[in-house]
C-alpha cells in the first residue's frame, strides 16, 4: 500500500501458510500437491496461450503517456497511496494466478533442501550442477522465445521463468563453490541474506525515489527517450541501488544479528503465545 502495488510479497505468505501446513501432513500428501499445483498451472499456462494464440491482439497503440504513467511521473506521493487503496483488490488478482506456480515451486524448495541441495557435501554439488545444466540449457531458450513471441507471454512469466529459475541456483552454487569461503563475495551475500527483507522493501523505496515524480523524477526524463537509452539507465539505478543495499547490509551486519525489518518481525512473533 505504501511503497507498490503489484509486490508480490502478499502472495508469498499466503502460499507460505499453506506450505506451513503442509510440513505438518505426510511426504505423500505433500507430493500430491506439489505435482497437482503444478499440473494446475500448466494447464493454466497452456489454455492463456491458446486463447492469445486464437484471438492475437491488435497492432500495439501508439507510444503515449498514460494516466497510470502520469501518476508515477507526476503524482505527488499521497496521490499514489489512495491510488492503491482504491485499486486493491484489482491488484491483488495475479496472486490467484500466480498461486499454482507458487505453491509448486515452494514445496520443490523444501524438497531441494531436505535432499541436501544446498549443502556442501559431493551430493549438494551434484544436484547443483545438474541444476545448472538442465536449468540454463532448457530455461533460457525457452525463456528468450517467450520474450519475443508475444502469444508465450503470460507462460514465460510463469512456467518458462521457473526452470530458468533452477538454473540460477545451479548457477549460484557453482560460484560459490569456487569463491573463498570467507571473500568479500560471500560475506557481502550473508549480509544480504541476514537483512532480505529490509533490502527487498528499500529497493523499492530507493527505486520510487530515483524514479517518481514526488523523488528524484528519473522516469520523467526518460520520457521519449530511446529504448537503448532507458535500458541502459534503468540498469545503471539497478546497480547503483543494488551497491547502496550490500553496503549498508555489510555495515550493519558489523554490529546487529539481523536486519531491521527482521527485527520488528521477531519481536512482534515473540509476542504471540506459543500454540500446540
């Protein structure tokens, strides 16, 4: 409400209490659902690219600036916030869509994690590497067809995007495996890790403030500027927040177990009585 509306954080904890519940229940019962959540959303994926695929949109519109634009480049920040209030729940429909794939890719987490995917032991580096093969070798093919064939949109968001996805845990693990345990790489990544939260929500507050107009109004100067031009500067405020973020994380993780946000969390779960 406060910082952006389509986050996908909601939908992250409401697939997480399902999840919790099912750590609870059989490996059986867990597999079931793993393989059904993903079934679902295949079928999903598969009927929204018949359907684009059979009715093809039109020639695209003009390049204009419109309302929804305009609120970001020129609204002033309150502006933004009851914009956000009133298209709430419109907001919130890609958490039903997006929920299959979800709660699929959630249990293959735990799955992954119990088989010892992460761990440093031969097997941890075996399933990783096989991570990496079969997740770049297949997701990013697939993944650059769906950005250039417009009827592939809504599968590459997601399903194609999922197995890429392994690919970059495959790909992350086989960094890490061949970095110094103790380097600057892997204390600036721990770092992050202790402080995820509080670095997700300030890159999307670093981002408004570089980009809106109540900020630093980046995204009104790039307005009919060339494709190349905004790529490029879109990626340098990327990586320009993204060495603002590991640099504060570092320092703060000198003198505090974790990060703000993680702090606030604990104390108000420690306040919750413990339940059976």
């Amino acid at each position: 409400m406060l910082l952006f509306a389509w986050d996908v954080l909601m939908g992250y904890a409401i697939t997480a209490l399902l999840v919790v519940w099912l750590l609870r229940r059989s490996e059986k019962a867990r597999t079931v659902v793993m393989w059904t959540a993903l079934g679902t959303n295949l079928v999903l994926m598969s009927a929204f690219t018949l359907l684009f695929t059979l009715f093809p949109a039109g020639d695209p519109a003009p390049a204009t600036v419109g309302a929804q634009e305009l609120l970001f480049i020129e609204g002033a920040y309150p502006e933004q916030v009851a914009q956000r209030w009133a298209g709430f729940f419109g907001t919130r429909a890609e958490i039903l869509v997006a929920l299959p794939m979800c709660l699929f890719l959630f249990l293959l987490g735990v799955r992954l994690y119990r088989s010892g995917a992460f761990d440093d032991t031969a097997q941890g580096r075996l399933v990783r590497g096989r991570l990496l093969v079969w997740g770049l070798g297949l997701g990013l093919p697939l993944c650059v067809l769906g950005s250039v064939v417009p009827e592939l949109g809504t599968a590459h968001r997601y399903a194609l995007s999922s197995l890429l996805m392994l690919g970059y845990v495959g790909l992350t693990g086989w960094l890490l495996d061949r970095v110094r345990g103790n380097g600057q790489v892997v204390r600036s990544l721990r770092a992050v890790g202790r402080t995820a939260l509080t670095c997700y929500v300030l890159q999307n507050l670093l981002g408004s403030v570089v980009f809106y107009g109540w900020g630093l109004g980046l995204a009104g100067i790039l307005v009919g500027a060339g494709p190349t031009v905004v790529a490029a500067t879109v990626a340098a405020a990327y990586c320009t927040i993204v060495l603002i973020l590991v640099t504060a994380a570092r320092m703060w993780s000198r003198r505090f177990a974790r990060g703000p946000l993680e702090s606030v969390s604990a104390r108000v779960l420690a306040l919750l009585p413990e339940r059976r």
